[in-house]
C-alpha cells in the first residue's frame, strides 16, 4: 500500500459497517480519505476516532441518490485536494419490498443508490482523474455473490428480488467499465468485491439470516486493500468472498 500514501480515496456509505471499516484501514495505511454519507453525526464520530493516524480522514454530507449533491462534492474535492485516486463505491440500501406488493418508491430507492448513484460516481472520479492527468486510479464497487448467481428471494426475507436485481446491475456495469477505461486508454483498475452476508446494519435483526455464517466488515476492507495493494499491472477484476460453511436455501 505505500504507493497509495498521501492519495486522496472516496468511500461512499462511510458512515457504518463496510464503509466506516474500509475508511478505518486506508487512512491507516496513510491516504486521504473523504467519506461520503448521509449521515454527518456519524462521520463526525470516525473523523474523531482516526485523529493522529498515518493517513487523513475527511468527510462531505452526501446523498448518492441526489446527482446535484453527488457533483457538489466532487467540486468541494477537486478545489481542495485537486486529486482523487481510488474510489470504493459501497452505499447501498437494502428494502423488503416485494414484486407483488411492495413499493415502487423502494424499488427506484435500491436502484438510484446501488446503481445510479455508483455509476455517477464513478463518472465524476475518471473525469478527475482525466483532468489531473493522474498516473493511476482505482474504482472498486462493492457488490454482492448475488450480482453473480441467483439466490431463492426468501434467503433474506421475502421481498429481496429487486435488491438481488441491482446488484446484477452492478456486476455488468461494473465490467462494462472496465471495458470502457480500457477503450480509452486509461490508468485506472476497476474491481469488483462480492461479499456472501456481512455483520452490517443492513443485515442486523432479519431473523432470516440468523442461521447463517457472517463475515465482518474489517474482511471487506481487508480485501479492498488487497486488490489496491496488487502491482500496477495487475487488475484485480472479481473477488468473492463467502464466509467459510456459507450455503444458501
């Protein structure tokens, strides 16, 4: 990771679970981090806890599905750090909404943060990362094992299809990234990191989950070091990651 010190990474969701972990462990290895979320109580708390760390953590009120305030911040960070790097796009929103009687304003909630709002950012990070003429970048998506397989709908409580359908949405846009950088010619890896369940707020309290193996936050940020930390000329396009005895039913 010493090739990131003193680079500026974007963490979507900072506020809990996968984002908070994965801000914990790159300002540790020494980057700049700027955590976007909802949030501010929270993000005021990690900035707090990280004080004194190798690396620096800031933060910027965001909410991924508000395209204005997604640009905002990344005015706020080309004027004050005229860089970004790496960019982990992790804010999701899980609802229980099923296909024949849930809310259609869950459904465009799921697919305006997991999707719309990742791909948005995604967009403005090359642009930065064009404009600076930067020497590498990074853009890794968290997704989930079931943006790669189908999982039975009652496995996290019946209503979870359009959730599992967004994170197939985020499989292919992922890759079609990555294909798109490559056209261009660009220093940027693209990764993707599908995790099985993780110990989140998203997942505490569904009953329907309680019998199964959980991984932890800190393995997912363990792993997005991993692939950040791999030689340049490596691309590190997939990880999956399942708790060891992981099986669904």
């Amino acid at each position: 990771m010493d090739k990131w010190i003193g680079k500026v990474a974007i963490v979507t969701g900072a506020s809990s679970g996968i984002g908070a972990a994965a801000c914990k462990k790159l300002v540790q290895s020494g980057m700049i981090v700027v955590g976007f979320a909802r949030r501010e109580n929270n993000l005021k708390s990690l900035a707090d806890e990280l004080k004194g760390q190798l690396g620096e953590f800031h933060y910027y009120k965001v909410d991924v599905c508000n395209e204005y305030n997604i640009l905002e911040a990344f005015e706020w960070i080309k004027r004050t750090f005229k860089s970004v790097d790496v960019l982990i796009n992790n804010a999701a929103v899980l609802k229980y909404s099923s296909l024949l009687e849930g809310s259609t304003e869950d459904w465009k909630l799921m697919y305006e943060t997991n999707v719309i709002g990742s791909s948005i950012c995604s967009r403005e990070a090359v642009k930065l990362i064009k404009e600076f003429s930067l020497e590498k970048g990074h853009i890794i998506n968290i997704n989930s094992v079931s943006g790669h397989f189908r999982i039975p709908i009652t496995t996290i409580g019946n209503g979870g299809s359009t959730y599992f359908a967004t994170k197939v949405s985020l499989a292919s846009i992922t890759e079609s990234l990555r294909e798109s950088i490559c056209q261009q010619n660009l220093p940027i890896r693209v990764t993707s990191i599908s995790p099985g369940v993780v110990i989140t707020e998203m997942t505490a309290g569904n009953e329907a989950l309680d019998t199964y193996n959980k991984l932890k936050a800190e393995d997912i940020a363990d792993a997005i070091l991993y692939a950040l930390g791999a030689p340049q000329h490596v691309n590190v396009c997939e990880l999956i990651i399942r708790p060891t005895g992981e099986f669904f039913v």
